[in-house]
C-alpha cells in the first residue's frame, strides 16, 4: 500500500506530512518508556511483512500487520509506522522520502481508529474477541486502501479507476490480515493477556 515518489499532488503531500507529524507526535507522547521495546518489535514485524509486495499502479500490495499494531500500541502506531516506512524508504526505494507522511497516515490512521473501535472488545471472551480481532485486521487494511484512493483522487480525478482497483486489489489481503489478527490475538491471550487493551476475561 505503498504509494510511489511523483504520483501525489503537493497539497496531498503537505497534508500527508502534517497529519503524520500530528500523529507522531502524540503517539509519542503516549508511548511509555517501558513499551518501547514493545513498540521496536511490532515495526520490526510491520517493515519484514510490508517488504514482500506486489506493485499495482502507482501502489502496491502487501501483507501490513497495521491492525495488530494499532490494538497493541494505539496512538503509538504512527511512530512505529514511520520509521519502519523510512527504513523500507531509504534501504529498499519502497514508497519514498516526500510520501512518507502520506503512506505513514495511511497505514497508521486506520491502526488507531480500530484501536479505539475494538480495543474493548479483544480483552472479552473468545467468541467476541476473536471476531472482534478478525474484523480489527481486515478493516485496518479496508481503511487504508480508501484512504490510498482518497490521496490519489485528490491528486488527479482521473486516478478515481485505479483507487478502485487498489481498494479491490486488497480484498483477499484483508482476508488474510483478519485471520493473521485473530491468530495474535488469541496467542496474547493465553501467554500474555496485559499486551491487550480492554479488561481481559
């Protein structure tokens, strides 16, 4: 879901930068000194699951791991985000250095926004919570391919076919993301349950 170097418009990309800032910043802020190790080991999983993908357009598909990322660290996801996307930036010319605030909000915004939609839910029992987790996965990745489309529509109306494509594109990924989610979920559950937002039952 990387977006390419010279596709974005300038608005789209100062706007990517200031919301990637704002995000950083705050989840910065909200990232304990004792979860950083914690933080380092999810955006080492995120940069090795992203680095195997398939280009589409001026996009591409991969595995992301955003939805875990966002259950575990909340607002911190966007600092883990970012530097793993700077890392895939500078070493592998994924997605580039002027997108870099775009696809950081693409990938981070949908983490936190089902942060706060199925926190609660993953610390319940298993017949909600694993739902819960499956559906925190796949619309992590749902969310960031509409955002992927918005950035390009907003570029260039003419972009509105491949936003559609992308968003399609991604189907079978949040199939695969959702079970990925459920699959950590459940393991965090039985070995350590506290990594999990929400009251744990």
């Amino acid at each position: 879901m990387h977006i390419s170097e010279g596709v974005l418009s300038g608005p789209v990309l100062i706007s990517g930068i200031v919301l990637a800032a704002a995000g950083t910043f705050v989840g910065l802020k909200k990232l304990d000194y004792d979860r950083i190790p914690r933080a380092a080991i999810l955006s080492a999983s995120f940069f090795v699951a992203s680095l195997i993908h398939v280009p589409i357009g001026a996009s591409s598909v991969h595995l992301i791991l955003n939805g875990i990322v966002g259950l575990i660290l909340g607002w911190a996801a966007f600092p883990v985000i970012l530097v793993a996307l700077a890392l895939q930036a500078v070493f592998f010319q994924f997605g580039g250095i002027t997108t870099l605030g775009a696809n950081t909000v693409i990938m981070a915004l949908p983490a936190v926004l089902c942060y706060y939609l199925f926190g609660n839910l993953v610390g319940k029992g298993p017949r909600v919570a694993l739902p819960a987790a499956f559906l925190c996965g796949s619309l992590s990745v749902f969310l960031g391919g509409i955002l992927v489309g918005l950035a390009l529509t907003f570029t260039e109306e003419n972009f509105l076919k491949a936003s559609y494509l992308v968003v399609m594109a991604h189907i079978p990924v949040m199939i695969i993301e959702g079970i990925i989610t459920a699959f950590c979920v459940a393991f965090l559950k039985k070995v350590q349950p506290e990594m999990l937002p929400g009251k744990v039952s």
